[in-house]
C-alpha cells in the first residue's frame, strides 16, 4: 500500500494500489495553501519587486520612478497572485504525486524537476497577464493599473497582455530545476528501518520499509516546523534567483518593451544579446540580491 503525504499537514494518508496518490482533500488543501502563501508574499515583498523592475528596465532605475510609487501595479498582483499560485502548487502536487518515486534517491530529484517544470506551464498561463500589467505600472507609477490594462487591450490587445510568455517559461523552467530539487534535498533524506520512520513521508514496504524522510524531522522525531522549511526554501530560491537573472532580465526587457520593437518579439536571446553589447555583464546581472520566489518560500508542506 502506497502512501502520500498531506499537503500543508505532513500527515500521511492510504492510497490505493502502489503508487504514492493524492486525495481529493489534499488537493483543495494545495490549492489553498498555495494561494494564501502566494498572496501573503507577494503583497509583502511587493516593493522588492518594484525596485527589481526598475533596475532593470532600460529607462534605468530614477527614470522609471525611483524610489517613488513604490506600490505602483500592486492591485494587480493582488488579483492575480492567489490563482497563480495556486495553479501551480495543485499542479506541483498532483503530478508529483502520481509520477513514480521509487527507493532511489536518484529518481526523487527528476520527479520534483517534472513535477515543477509542468507547474510553470501551467501557471505562466495565469501569471503573465499579470505580470505584464504589474511591471508596466511599476516603472510608470503615475499611470494606474486599470489604464495600463485598458492601454495594452486597446493597442496589442489579449497577445499584448502574453508578450513574454515564452520567455516567462523560459526563466521560471531552469529556475524550478534548480529551486525545488533542492528545497527537497535540503529536507530529506533516506534512511532504513524497521517500518516506521518518525516524520514519515512516504514509504515503500517493496523497498524493505525504506522512507524517505525530512532530514530535521528525522532528527527531531516529528515533521519539520515551518519556518525550518521556509530556511531550506530561501537558500534554494536565492541560489536558483542567482543562476536565472540573466533570464528574468531579458523577461523584463521583453514585457516592457514597445510595440512594434525588437525586444516586443519576445526573442530572447535577441533580447540578451542587446543587453550584453549595450551593457555587458552588468546589465545581465542586474539587480540579483532583490530575486527571490515568494512561492517557494512561503509554502508549507
């Protein structure tokens, strides 16, 4: 018998057959997990990524408003953040939970690099939109954020408001490779025993009562707090935030760009390259101390 873990409770839950599967209940509590964390942080952090967007939009950093307005585009990050996170943890989550995890600690990485990679897609749907509208207020702060709607509708219309979906992808994909194969690995690790494990996540009776188990709870003999979670989640955004901000720069050029520009193709290696002859090794890396993934860290398993 296989068994899933709770999202959110860390509790673990029967399933039929062998595989790890994901209840009903569990999902609804992924999904509102996800949003709640995604919203919190997002609305938090939200000045952070006004600073982010500045710095690296081609104007430059006081011509697109400074340190003024800083929460220009906020409402619509406030619209969309919840589904957008949460499109991508009850993805996360179901796929995770109905790929095969096996006893290998070789497998548990590619599961959580698919799981994740199909979460991006998926969310990207929902995230860019806003995204679009929220970086083009950012760096306009005495423009509202339903006259940038209202502006990009009426002159580019719906593909104005995906301009940059590829290249969202494109950042967010690598970013999740790196980003949740590590969260995880931060936390777990595989231990033998007699059939029970003390914060059990799953186990696999065909693999000799193998378990795979958060490495704190394994240490402390219960599942591991939320803020030790949170820790292993901000080592593993800010590493992954620095190895993507070449990526997320060419987004943001992409996203801000004029109509009928080059950069408005959304080519992104166009998009690098222009930054590279113009601004060299600086403008690739700009901003990166201010990246992070709010979802990440937020969440709770």
């Amino acid at each position: 018998m296989g068994w899933a873990r709770s999202a959110g409770t860390g509790t673990a839950d029967p399933c039929s057959g062998q595989q790890p599967c994901m209840e009903p209940r569990e999902s609804w509590a992924a999904l509102a997990a996800g949003g709640v964390a995604g919203v919190c942080v997002d609305l938090i952090l939200f000045p952070l990524d006004t600073v982010k967007t500045r710095l690296q939009s081609p104007q430059g950093f006081r011509k697109a408003g400074g340190f003024r307005g800083i929460y220009a585009g906020v409402p619509s990050t406030a619209i969309g953040s919840f589904p957008n996170a949460a499109a991508f943890f009850i993805t996360y989550e179901n796929v995770k939970s109905v790929l095969p995890h096996g006893s290998s600690s070789y497998l548990s990485p590619a599961t959580h690099m698919v799981a994740a990679s199909l979460g991006e897609v998926v969310a990207c749907l929902i995230r860019v939109p806003s995204e679009v509208v929220k970086q083009r207020a950012q760096v306009s702060p005495s423009s509202s954020t339903l006259r940038i709607l209202s502006h990009t509708l009426y002159h580019e219309g719906i593909q104005g408001l995906y301009r940059g979906y590829k290249s969202t992808v494109l950042r967010e994909i690598p970013f999740s490779l790196v980003q949740f194969p590590l969260w995880e690995s931060l936390k777990a690790v595989n231990a033998s025993g007699n059939g029970y494990c003390p914060g059990t996540v799953r186990v696999s009776p065909a693999a000799g009562a193998q378990c795979e188990q958060d490495l704190w709870s394994w240490k402390q003999g219960h599942v591991v707090d939320s803020w030790q979670s949170a820790v292993c989640g901000a080592f593993a955004g800010g590493f992954a935030a620095a190895v993507t901000t070449p990526l997320d720069v060419a987004k943001t050029r992409i996203m801000l760009a004029k109509a009928g520009s080059s950069n408005a193709r959304g080519n992104v290696l166009a998009a690098l390259g222009g930054i590279w002859r113009t601004q060299g090794l600086s403008g690739e890396v700009q901003q990166c101390p201010f990246l992070n993934n709010p979802e990440l860290n937020s969440a709770q398993r």
